[in-house]
C-alpha cells in the first residue's frame, strides 16, 4: 500500500529559492520511491492578511490531509506551527526539517537583534516578541518525531533549543545541477564583461555581510577600474547597499540584478572569476554547491555549515566573517593566482558528487517511518 506524505513548505515552484528547489525534489524523488505527495504551499495564502494567512493555511493543510500518512513541514514556524496542530488534531506522524533559525532572523530584520546566531541560540534575554517565536520553534520541534538538518552545524543550535540530539538527524542536500550552461567566455560576451568580474548571492539581508564585500570592491577597483561586482538577490537592504556603492564611487561598477531565476543566476556565477559570500551565517548553503558545479572559484566565510563543503585551500577559501581585509586578500589571491583557481575550482566540482539526490532520498525514506510512536 502506498503511503502518503502531506509536505508543508513555505514556497514551491514557480516560487524561487532553495526551499521551493528542495521541496519539488522531495516530490519527484518520493513519487519515483513509490509515495502519494500532497504539497501544501504557504505562497497560496501569502497574499491574504497576516494572521489571517496562517489561519488560512491550517484549514488548507486539514483539508488537503485526508488520506495523508505522515506530515512533513519545511520549517517550524510559517507551516511548521499550523501543520504540527493539524497533524496532532489528526493524530497523524509530524516530521520537521529545519534549515535556519526563523527567530534570529526575524529578530535581526525586525527587533534589534545583534547577537550572531551561536550566541543567540543560547540565550533568553530578547524582546516579547523574540522569545514567543524561540518559543513557537521549541514547541514544534518537541512535538516532531524527527528532526532533519541539513548539517552538523545546524544539529548543534536546535540541541542549544533544548532539544534532544537523538531526535535530529543530519541529511545533506542534493544538488540537482542544471543540464547545461553556455561556455564562459560566451556569457561574458553575452553579460558585456570585459574585466575581471566578482560575483555574490543572496538575500539582501544584513547578516549577508553585503556592505563589507561592496567596502572591499571598492578598494580593489581603486587598482583596477575594470573590475565589477554582480550582487544577485532582493530583501529590505536594496536600497542602503545602493547608497553605499554610490558612497564609495562604485555604482557604475556594482550590478544590482535583483531576484533571478536559477538558470540565470548560475550564468552570473559561472561567467566571473570568483565568488565571494561574505555571511554571517549558513546553517547549509546550497549556493556555495551550485557555486562549485559550474567551476568558479569560491572565497567565504568560515562559519556555520560552509566549513562542512569547504575545505580552505583545497575546494575553496575561507575567512574569518566580516575580516575585510582578509576578504581582500582571498578575493585577490584567487584573482591573481590561476594555478590556485583553476586547482580549488576541479577540487570543488569533485565535491558536488557527493550531495547526489538518490543519496539524500534514501536517507530521507529511512527516517520517514509512520510506525514510530506518536508524541
């Protein structure tokens, strides 16, 4: 008999971002596995009023839940607190994936958190309204049978939650890589560069470290006016990170492309001569592996999940999280350097073999067991 598995994600295609490229994986892969998948997608009720929306999304996930074997939800929050109720309503199995701390980053963006995420994991002293939210995510994971984090790094903070390490499980994410890329040298010529070319994603958010590797552009193009920096990504810092390139007398040389598609992402990355992810935080990033897959070489921070993927000096380069002028250093060691590129770029697509999604899925299936007992 097939089983069922309802997964409650906060985006889903045509949605984009990682979570929306993982959770049609899940679908397909589980489908190829034999299972029933009924996708619940917060973008169907992301139009509504607040509050509003999620009272909407828990009728959504009861009513899409008939027949549903297990639960599965993306985070422990948006869809993870109506979709823990409904299953508990339901008496169904509740599974949890967690790739990131929904308070810390709420509380960064919103409520004058300054604390980087280790220290905030461990602490209590914040505003109402942050420790309702540490409070919504320690409930939903207590409720959860099994926790999966896509890194090690990311087990150590839900444990600093007050969860048991025996209920988290580590699963790395696959890469399913595009099938083909025009060739570098022809998307430069497509894109008008002509210089040495920085390439960065992400969010636009502050623990991105956004303004420091624009500060650090600024610096290098002092010595050479042709290069350029391609920030791919929209949130709440645009305009600021606009301001300050025109503040440091590089606007005409910092591409904003806004949100992109993958495709067009991966042609940005894979058409400069190196990546450069200046964050504060990774519980597992997926871009630093797609990144690798298409052969540019990558200089990021030696935090959270990325010393997981990169191995400094081999596959890439790491530094300390906002260093700027040991960014500088990276950045220009890797641009002067084509032995050392092209030695840490083979090193990297090596790499990428080893987050295969059948591996991910098999994992995965051996977790996903209904038969354990109900919380």
């Amino acid at each position: 008999m097939q089983k069922k598995i309802l997964i409650a994600t906060g985006i889903f295609p045509p949605d984009i971002g990682g979570p929306a490229t993982y959770s049609k994986l899940l679908v397909d892969k589980l489908h190829e596995k034999g299972f029933l998948v009924e996708v619940v997608s917060f973008g169907e009720v992301r139009h509504l009023p607040k509050i509003i929306r999620h009272i909407a999304y828990f009728f959504n996930v009861m009513f899409r839940a008939r027949g549903a074997d297990i639960f599965f939800a993306q985070d422990p929050v948006s869809v993870g607190l109506p979709s823990c109720i409904a299953a508990f309503i339901l008496r169904k199995p509740f599974y949890l994936k967690i790739v990131g701390d929904y308070a810390w980053e709420q509380g960064v963006q919103r409520f004058g958190v300054k604390d980087l995420l280790d220290e905030f994991s461990k602490q209590k002293n914040y505003s109402v309204s942050v420790r309702v939210m540490k409070n919504i995510q320690t409930m939903v994971c207590r409720r959860a049978i099994k926790i999966i984090v896509p890194s090690n790094y990311l087990k150590n903070i839900v444990i600093n939650w007050g969860i048991s390490g025996e209920k988290i499980s580590v699963i790395y994410n696959a890469f399913e890589p595009i099938v083909s890329l025009p060739q570098k040298e022809e998307l430069r010529k497509k894109f008008g560069f002509s210089g040495n070319v920085i390439t960065s994603v992400g969010r636009l958010v502050p623990w991105k470290g956004f303004d420091g590797l624009i500060t650090v552009f600024a610096e290098l193009h002092k010595n050479d006016s042709s290069l350029r920096l391609v920030i791919a990504g929209e949130g709440p810092d645009r305009a600021s990170l606009e301001a300050h390139a025109k503040k440091s007398g590089v606007v005409d040389s910092v591409l904003f492309t806004g949100r992109l598609a993958q495709r067009d992402m991966l042609e940005y990355v894979k058409a400069s001569d190196v990546f450069a992810l200046n964050t504060s935080y990774e519980g597992f990033s997926h871009q630093l592996i797609e990144v690798l897959a298409v052969g540019t070489p990558c200089v990021t921070t030696r935090v959270g999940g990325n010393v997981e993927i990169i191995h400094s000096g081999e596959n890439g380069i790491l530094f300390p999280y906002n260093d700027l002028p040991k960014l500088k250093k990276s950045i220009s060691l890797v641009l002067g350097d084509n032995d050392l590129a092209l030695k840490i770029t083979t090193a990297g697509q090596n790499t990428v073999r080893s987050y295969s999604s059948d591996r991910m899925i098999s994992e995965l299936v051996q977790e996903l067991n209904p038969t354990r007992k109900l919380l």
